[in-house]
C-alpha cells in the first residue's frame, strides 16, 4: 500500500510538472508586445452619394474601447475620418435635394411654389403693417382697430403658408429639409462627450485580473475587426458607385446639336453636379480605406495586447502548479524523514507540517488568484470573524477557566467527574483540565494511571460534579448475605446497629455540614443515619445498608466494617448452633 501510494505522489507530480513546463514554453513561444508590425496605409479614390452614417456612429461607439493614449490616437483618427467621410455625403446629398427640388419646383410644384412666394410676401407686408398700427393703436381707436383686424389677417395668411408647405413635402418637396435636419442632428452628436477611458500602463498583476483583461480585449478584437471589415466594404461599394457614375457621364456628355442656351445651361450644370459628385465619392471611398487601415492598426495593437496578457495569465498559471508542486514536495520530504524516526510523538509533527504547509499554500494561490487585500477594514473583519470561528473551543475554554476559578469552581486535589470521566484534579490550567483517572465511585474509585485531559470549555456548555465541597461526604453501601436459617430480622436489625455505631460521628458531622449549607436556602431537615434493605431469594436473603462517610475514608469505613460484620455473623452462628 506504501508503494502504491509513493508512485500515485509520483503521478501527481509528474502531471504537475508537466503543465508547469506547457505553461512556461507557451510563455516564450507567444510573441512579445515590443515589436509592433507596422501596417501599410493604402488610399485609392471612388464613391457614389450614400447618406449613411454607419461608419461614424460605429467610431463614436469604438472610442471608449481604447486604453491607452495609442489606442486613443487611433481611435480620435478613426472618428475625424469618420467625420469627414460623412460630411462629404452630406455636401453630395445637399447638392442633389438642391436640384431635385429645382426641377420640382419649375415643374409639378411650380403653381405651389408661385402662391408659397405670394402668402411668404403677404405675411412680410402684413408683419411691417402691424409694426406701424403698434406704435399709433394706445393714442388712436380707429389704428387700434385696424392692428386688430390686420392681426387676425395675418393669423390667417400664415395657417394658409403652413398648409401650402405640407402640400408641398407631402409631393416630394421637403428632400432639402430632411438632409438639413440630418445634418443639424449630426452636428449636435459631435457636441456630445465621448466616454474616454483613463490612460493607464498598469499592467494586471493577479491571475483574476490577467483573465479578465484577456477576455476583454478578445471582445474588443471582434469588434474592431468587424469595423474594419465594415470599412472595406463600404469603400468598395462606393468605389463601385462612382465608377458607374462616371461610365453614365461619359455617355452623356452634351452634343453640338444642344443649341438652345438654356439646355445647353441645364446640361452643363448636370454635369458639372455629377463630376462634384465622382470627386466626392472618390475622397468618401480614400476615406473608408483610411478608416480600415486605421482600424487594422488598433487591431494589430489589441492583438498584441492580447498577448501580453495571454503570457502573464501562463506565467501565474505556472507559479500556481509551481506552490501546488512545492507543497506535495515539501509534504513528501517531512512524511519520509518522521517515518525514519520510528517514534510515535513525531506523529502530530507530520500532521501539524502538512496541515501548515497546505495553509501556506493556499495562501499562496490566493495571492497570485487576486492579489493582497487593499480593503483593510474588510480583511480586518474577515480576520476577526474567522479567528473567531476556529478559535472557538479556545475561547470558551479560557472563560471557562474563570468559572472553574471561582466559588463554585474546582481547585486542585479535588475529586470530580468531568463527562462521565472521575479522578482527582492534578492541573488546571488556562485552556485545560488534566485528571488523574480514578474510576467510578461504584467500582472502587482506583486509580487506573491514566491521565485525562479537558478544554475548560465543559464548564460553559456542560457540567461537572465536585465530590470535594465541604467535608466531602458521599453515601456508600454494603451487601450481607443472611441465610433464612435462624430469624434474617433481628440478623438485619443487629448488622443496622453495628453500622449506625460506626458511622455515627460521620453522620452527625454530615448533617451539620449539611445544616450549615443549605439553611439559607430554606431546605429541608436532613437524615444522615443508616438506612437497611432487605431482598429476598431462594435460599438466602440481601442485607443492603447504605451510609454517609467521607470519600477519602470510605475504603477504610467499609474495611472496619466488614470486619465487624463478620464477627458479628460469628457469633450469630455460634448461637445458632448451639440452640440445635
């Protein structure tokens, strides 16, 4: 079994080691975040107009990921190209509601367009007309009713210029409102701060705080990878639009037979818009790529932060199988040494030593786990309580030592029976108790050599009895075996006589000690005199007489009464005898 068990210790930390090893060579085998590659920036132009603020809203959320001031400088460079490329949507997206509602306006919505101006010049006209009646209405009744009713004319002029404005955005009209408001709306979101994380250094010191940071950036990794892939496809799909933009301009381009200036006009200013627009595209498309390019660099830097953390997270991992390794060793070595020594006391070094060693080694993971406490009060609290909890049994035991000091206490010498165990007090200590075994006052009271020791916690969550108190009285009994020959009664009535002779001064001190004890209590009287039981057989009859006397004296009572007994027995048959 001793073999057994040596080579299942051997497997343990064979295993151990190994994974010791696996950490440390994954250490070393990732890469160091010293060396960053450097990616290279590629721009090349294309686009089409896309009112789409994707990108920018996905830098804005990108930005409090970054943790340090280079992830930051990147993430800042990502939201200005971000910023730009949406503004340069917005310029093309303008432009367009611009001549969009141009046509509209010369066309379907011309008539509308016409009584819009009409109602705008008689809502001015009316509002310098009741500028004028203001000034003159306190001084004169006839202006003060003409402000009244040109009030209400104007009231009435604008709900007209109202109604013809939704006319007019229920048929298409409102497209240069909505890009106004987008652009209002955007404008406003740049005002609002960004979240930024504190710049830190600080590199994760506990295993805990190394997994965390690990999982963290994995997360943000994915994320910014998906930006960056976001990025590419949009600088594609604009690149793709723009080139369609130009294949439709390059057939389109105006012919000599355009002879009417103001098609001629109208041509060239198309053109000149679709040429805005194929410029605009290619500066939104260089932009996009930017943004991707910018958005690899932060990820190459996540990747290698990632790292980082990866090599310290193996690192405490090692030092952790490391202490484990350490323990089981150190256990080993003591368990060999004390089983050298063939001595039994070296037994609870063994189990002291490993109990130790595993402590200090749990406290050794802890701390590599989650570090030393910063928290003084909690640690603080956390001591007491846990002190408090294995030091329990100490702790009653060293207040029970003041009951056992006081009035009703125990003192050296005494006799007592302390759960069932009796003896004489040979030591009473603070925390213990140490008897000397004397067996129980029924079978002889002997002493057996054996020492017996307490925590004084027995006298808080137990009791004990103290046969010492006073003059130490206890009551004893011996059996008499009369035969039914001859009269048993007046046999049990001589035997009661020669023992309440014996033990009389006994019994009359007892019952002194007794009256002096317990007057104040108001107990009542008390008998110390002999009591005689009879049982009896078949063929003879038990003679029980109890009595008082003092426990260290009962052998010797008993002795001198047995003695007597037997003389008297003799006589008794003697007597016997010669009636027949």
């Amino acid at each position: 079994m001793g073999a057994l068990k040596l080579t299942a210790n051997n497997l343990r930390i064979a295993a151990i080691t190994l994974v010791i090893v696996s950490c440390i060579g994954a250490y070393y085998w990732l890469p160091d975040s010293t060396a960053l590659p450097t990616p290279q920036s590629s721009t090349s132009s294309g686009g089409a107009i896309l009112m789409d603020d994707m990108a920018y809203q996905t830098a804005r959320r990108l930005a409090p990921f970054a943790a340090n001031l280079e992830e930051q400088s990147l993430a800042r460079e990502a939201l200005r190209l971000a910023d730009r490329e949406l503004d340069e949507a917005f310029a093309s997206a303008l432009r367009e509601a611009t001549a969009q509602s141009d046509q509209l306006f010369r066309g379907p919505l011309k008539s509308l367009s016409m009584r819009i101006t009409e109602h705008r010049t008689k809502v001015d006209v009316t509002a310098k007309k009741i500028e004028a009646l203001t000034k003159v209405a306190t001084s004169d009744d006839k202006a003060a009713s003409e402000l009244e009713r040109s009030k209400a004319e104007q009231n009435l002029n604008q709900d007209e210029l109202e109604d013809l404005q939704q006319e007019v955005i229920r048929q298409g009209g409102n497209l240069h409102l909505r890009v106004e408001t987008a652009i209002h709306e955007h404008e406003a979101s740049e005002n609002a701060a960004i979240p930024w994380q504190a710049a830190t250094a600080e590199v994760p010191s506990t295993l805990w705080a190394q997994f965390t940071a690990w999982q963290t950036l994995r997360d943000h990794r994915l994320v910014v990878g998906q930006a960056s892939s976001q990025a590419q496809g949009k600088a594609a799909s604009l690149l793709k639009e723009r080139n369609q933009l130009q294949q439709l301009v390059a057939k389109e381009k105006p012919s000599e037979q355009d002879d009417q200036d103001t098609a001629m006009l109208a041509r060239l200013r198309q053109l000149s818009d679709q040429k805005r627009t194929i410029l605009e595209l290619d500066k939104r498309s260089a932009h996009c790529k930017q943004l991707a390019d910018t958005y690899q660099r932060w990820t190459a830097i996540i990747d290698h932060r990632s790292n980082s953390s990866l090599r310290l997270l193996l690192r405490s991992l090692a030092l952790v199988f490391a202490v484990i390794l350490m323990v089981l060793l150190a256990t080993n070595a003591l368990t060999a040494f004390i089983v050298k020594q063939h001595d039994r006391r070296f037994h609870q070094l063994r189990v002291a030593g490993s109990a130790g060693l595993q402590v200090i080694g749990v406290l050794a993971v802890l701390l590599i786990l989650f570090g030393p406490p910063k928290d003084v009060s909690m640690v603080l609290g956390l001591l007491t309580a846990g002190l408090t909890v294995a030091l329990k049994d100490f702790i009653l035991a060293f207040f029970g030592w003041f009951i056992l000091m006081g009035k009703n206490g125990i003192s050296l010498g005494d006799w007592v029976e302390i759960e069932g165990v009796g003896g004489e007090v040979i030591e009473l200590g603070i925390l213990h108790t140490v008897l000397l075994e004397m067996g129980h006052w029924s079978n002889g009271s002997r002493p057996t050599g054996r020492r017996v020791s307490f925590g004084n916690k027995y006298a808080i969550e137990h009791h004990f009895f103290n046969f010492s108190t006073e003059g130490q009285w206890l009551w004893d009994e011996l059996q008499v075996t009369v035969p039914v020959t001859g009269d048993p009664y007046q046999t049990a009535q001589l035997i009661r006589q020669l023992v309440e002779k014996a033990t009389a001064e006994d019994a009359r001190l007892a019952e002194a000690d007794w009256q002096r004890v317990t007057h104040k209590y108001g107990n009542r009287e008390f008998s110390a005199k002999p009591a005689v039981d009879m049982r009896p057989s078949v063929s003879h009859i038990n003679v029980i007489v109890r009595y008082i006397t003092r426990a260290p004296q009962r052998y010797e009572v008993k002795s001198r009464l047995f003695g007597a007994l037997v003389e008297l027995l003799q006589k008794n048959s003697d007597v016997t005898r010669r009636l027949r």
